[in-house]
C-alpha cells in the first residue's frame, strides 16, 4: 500500500494561515521530516528559502491511507523558527503537566461565499437583525448545516474531541466545542479541526472566516472562548480564595493577554454584543459582558470546576493562548 502524507504548517504572517504539501511514500517505517519554500511563506529570505518541517502529531481514519501530518517549523540548523508558537509552549510542558490543564475551546465562525457570508446580500435587503439565529432551525434561521455537520463527523472521525457545535447569534455563523485533556494535543486539536474545515468548505464553494468582526453594526463578532481548569479548580482545594486570587493575576496581566489573543481583536471587544471593553478587566459569575465568566455551577458546587476567559478572538493561536494562560496561573 502506498501512503499519502499531507504535511500541514502555520506560516509567518501575523496571524498566520494553515499550509499544507503531500507527499507519497511506499512505507510507514518513518514519517520523514520535509522542508518548504519559506520565501512563499513570510518564513525565509529568497537566497536562503529552505525551512524544515518537523512532524509532531498524526491524524488518520481507521483504515485510511492518507495520514495527516502536523509539524513544527524548524530553521535549517534545526533550531526553532520565530514563527513556532507551538514549541514555545512546550517550553512550559512542566507547569501544565503539574496542574494537570484541561482545555475547552469554543471556535466561532463565519462561513463566506465571495468573502460576504452566507445570509448576506451584496446590496438590497439584509437579514433580519440577531435574535432568531442563535441555535436556530429552518432556512429562515440557519444557513451552512450540511458543512458543519459533516465537520462534526470528519473531526470526530479522526479523535478529534469535538463535544458539541450550534448555530450562532449571526446568520451565517457558527461555533463547535473542541476539548482534551492534554495541552499540547487541545492545541493540536483545534489547528487540526480549524484545516479540515477550510478543506471541507472547498467543496461547497464557501470559504471559512475566523476574523473577530466579519460583519460591522450591530452583529456580535466571532470569539474563541476559551474554557480550562486544573487539578486543583476541579478539586475545589483552593475553594473561593483560589479563583479571586487567579483573577487578580490574570487582571494584572491583561494587557500581556490581550497581545497573544488574536490580531483586530479591538473590533470585537468593545464591551457591546457578550463582550467586556478590550481596555477594562473583570470576571463575574454567569456574566457573559466580562472578560471571565465563572459558570454559576462554579460556587453552587463549592468552587469547584472551570472557568472561562471570553477574550481570545477567534483568529487566536491557541498555542499563544495556553501560554499566556498557563504563565499566568503559575505566576505567584
């Protein structure tokens, strides 16, 4: 049998795009590194264009031939790229393994024809304004299923932990839920989830738009929340007194949080449609307007759970994001 690996990489723009190559290989004796043009990718000078891509992580359907490969950039001498968020987050593998994050992220989106989204003329008569959309049914109300709903399957297919997905407050939007127990593969996950997404929607015609503000006015924009807790939130160990002193880190580091949350983020966060101002911090339990929101199941049950952090955009590098967090739940 003959095996098609298609390699997948992040590039070097600031908010960087999913690539992908295949290659095909008589054996699975080794999934070999490969390199690429760097030049094609913001990653290297054209005299100098070869980067290296180092495999980290496999996705395959039961009996399938085709293997998808993650990798990380590396520079010719096998150092890291500047554009390597991923290794740098393992350079905290020791911390997220100690208190045992687990990860929740809620990946919103818009799906586009012709880069306006479905629901959406280019002159005329516009929707109806956001009420009826959300969790919506019928044609009047949801546009899109049939790409979701077989994302669903493709992601599930390949153990990808998707544990939900619904219709969102915009025509034409939607969100799934991406979860692990595991920090590096969460990340992983949602990366992997965000390309077969974009490759599904090829066959549709539609493309996919993960930018925090598709749709100016009176739209709600497109977030990543991002839900997570530690051995010691799901124990309770640390009760009240934990999660009030975890949210004056995090107040105090908001500004280094909102740097690593995603690019035009400032569009979304306006403390209008679910979200706090960009500039101001704060936390609440049920309050969907704060930059964390404490499930109200939270204090119910003794302070024990998750929580979750509203402000990474949904164009966030989740790599970033697991860092920033992490950094500031060790912090003392």
């Amino acid at each position: 049998m003959r095996y098609i690996l298609e390699y997948i990489w992040l590039d070097g723009y600031r908010t960087q795009n999913l690539r992908s190559k295949v290659k095909v290989v008589d054996t699975l004796d080794d999934i070999p590194r490969w390199n690429f043009d760097g030049s094609s990718t913001e990653q290297a000078p054209g005299d100098n264009s070869e980067c290296i891509l180092e495999p980290v992580r496999t996705y395959q359907k039961a009996g399938s031939n085709h293997i998808y490969v993650l990798c990380e950039v590396l520079n010719p001498d096998g150092s890291v790229h500047t554009t390597n968020s991923r290794a740098r987050l393992r350079e905290m593998q020791s911390s997220f393994e100690q208190d045992e994050f687990w990860w929740g992220f809620e990946q919103e989106y818009f799906i586009t024809k012709n880069f306006i989204p479905l629901g959406f003329p280019k002159e005329g008569f516009y929707p109806r304004p956001q009420g009826l959309y959300y969790c919506g049914v019928g044609t009047n109300q949801v546009v899109g299923r049939e790409l979701v709903m077989e994302h669903l399957q493709e992601c599930l297919d390949f153990d990808i932990k998707l544990t939900g997905i619904n219709a969102e407050v915009a025509v034409g939007q939607w969100e799934y839920q991406c979860f692990a127990e595991d920090t590096l593969k969460a990340c992983d996950d949602l990366w992997f989830s965000r390309y077969l997404l974009y490759k599904i929607a090829e066959k549709y015609g539609w493309d996919i738009d993960i930018s925090p503000k598709p749709v100016s006015g009176d739209w709600n924009g497109s977030g990543c929340h991002t839900n997570f807790s530690t051995n010691w939130m799901r124990s309770g160990e640390r009760g009240e007194h934990g999660i009030r002193s975890l949210m004056s880190s995090f107040a105090k580091w908001h500004d280094q949080h909102i740097k690593n949350y995603g690019e035009s983020n400032e569009h979304r966060l306006t403390g209008d449609h679910e979200t706090q101002h960009i500039g101001i911090f704060s936390w609440g339990v049920a309050d969907r307007g704060a930059s964390i929101r404490i499930p109200s199941a939270m204090p119910e049950n003794d302070w024990k759970g998750y929580i979750e952090d509203r402000r990474p955009a949904a164009n966030c590098d989740p790599y970033k994001v697991a860092r920033v967090i992490v950094e500031s739940s060790t912090r003392d």
